[in-house]
C-alpha cells in the first residue's frame, strides 16, 4: 500500500472498470445505444431450389426423392450504422395466423410465438447477433403441390403448418432480441394450389403482400 490511499483506490477503481468493459463492453454499449431492428420481405417471387428428402420405412430402409420448392425469406436488418450495437440473440417469430372467416374477413385462428428456422439454419444456432443482415426461411410452397410455414417445430395446438390446395392466410412475424424488438410485419399469402418452377408462372399462382400489423 503506498502513502497516498486515494491513490490506491484509483488503481482498484481502474483495474474494476477495465475488467467490466472487457466483460460486459458489448452489453453495456447495446444498452447505452441500442440496436433499431427492421424486418422484412426479401422480396415477393422466392428462391427457387431443388431439396432431397430422405424416408425411412418400416423396413429401416431409407430411400429419397427429389423435389423442388421455392422458399420465401425474412430479411432481419440492424438499421444502427457500423459495426456495433449489435442486437444479441435473434430469433424471428411467427406471432398470429388468420384465415377469412364466414365474412370472408381475416379472422385469428392461431396465436402465439414460434419461432422460425435461419436460412442455412444447420450453419447457425437458434439464436443470432445481428450486425450484418441475417435472413430467415418463412414458407416454402414445392411441387409436390404442399405448402409449409417454415416453423423450427410444430405443437400439438391449433397451429397448422402444412397446406395443400388453394390457400389463404395472413401471417404475422416479428424479430426479438434481448435488446428490442422488431416491427411487426404481416403478411398476406394467397395461393391456388397450383405448382409452376417459372418465376412469372409462378407468381399468378402464389402472391405475397406485406403491411405493417394492425
């Protein structure tokens, strides 16, 4: 200990607030700053691609087949400019379905939060740092005339996943962090039931709109 306690308190002070900003640095700039999260449409005529799927059967023989499938896309953006605040522990979430009621209207037949898979999802945890730009997989219609909500899991509820035949619904999604949520984004979906791998053909079968939720 030298002459001068104060002085020694300043060097105790400093090594503590040098350990904290090695600790918590992020955290304390994210809340100081917080990250601004925007979600939206990556855009309205999809990915088209071809997956392998592979069965197996009562016998333990697994067998394939291919088919294709267009997948439509959440982009999830930091709208704070550089590098940092990041926004900490992503994950984009499927909140409300409706369906035209008797009246035709939207009517709720879902409610909830579920959360959606990353695109390349196999690549990444469930929860992601959004700096850069990270886009999430919604719907996939393929040509096995299916459509499917691209939900992680699917819960004994209400919730319906799987489509197939003409279809309407609005679907509600937001982006949630441990710092701030998203917009809410809701999103129309109409489709006929009818399979095209042409990205025009395509789009008079299967449209997507977006709004901000009521």
């Amino acid at each position: 200990m030298s002459d001068f306690p104060w002085i020694d308190a300043a060097e105790a002070l400093g090594t503590w607030a040098v350990a904290i900003a090695a600790i918590w640095g992020g955290r304390i700039q994210s809340l100081l700053y917080p990250p601004g999260l925007k979600i939206a449409l990556e855009n309205n005529t999809g990915d088209l691609t071809t997956e392998t799927l592979f069965t197996r059967g009562e016998d333990g023989q697994i067998t394939s087949r291919q088919r294709q499938g267009r997948y439509f896309r959440i982009v999830v953006s930091n709208t704070r400019k550089g590098r940092w605040p990041t926004a900490h522990n992503a994950q984009v979430l499927l909140t409300t379905i409706e369906a035209p009621g008797p009246s035709g209207q939207p009517q709720v037949t879902w409610r909830g939060e579920l959360p959606l898979g990353w695109m390349h999802g196999e690549a990444f945890p469930p929860v992601r740092d959004i700096g850069p730009p990270a886009t999430a997989d919604f719907i996939v219609v393929t040509s096995e005339n299916t459509m499917h909500i691209q939900t992680v899991i699917e819960p004994a509820s209400t919730f319906q996943r799987n489509y197939a035949g003409p279809t309407r619904l609005w679907l509600t999604v937001l982006a949630r962090t441990q710092e701030v949520d998203s917009n809410q984004l809701r999103v129309e979906v109409g489709w006929d039931g009818k399979w095209d791998a042409g990205t025009a053909e395509m789009g008079s079968h299967f449209k997507l709109s977006s709004t901000a939720a009521l």
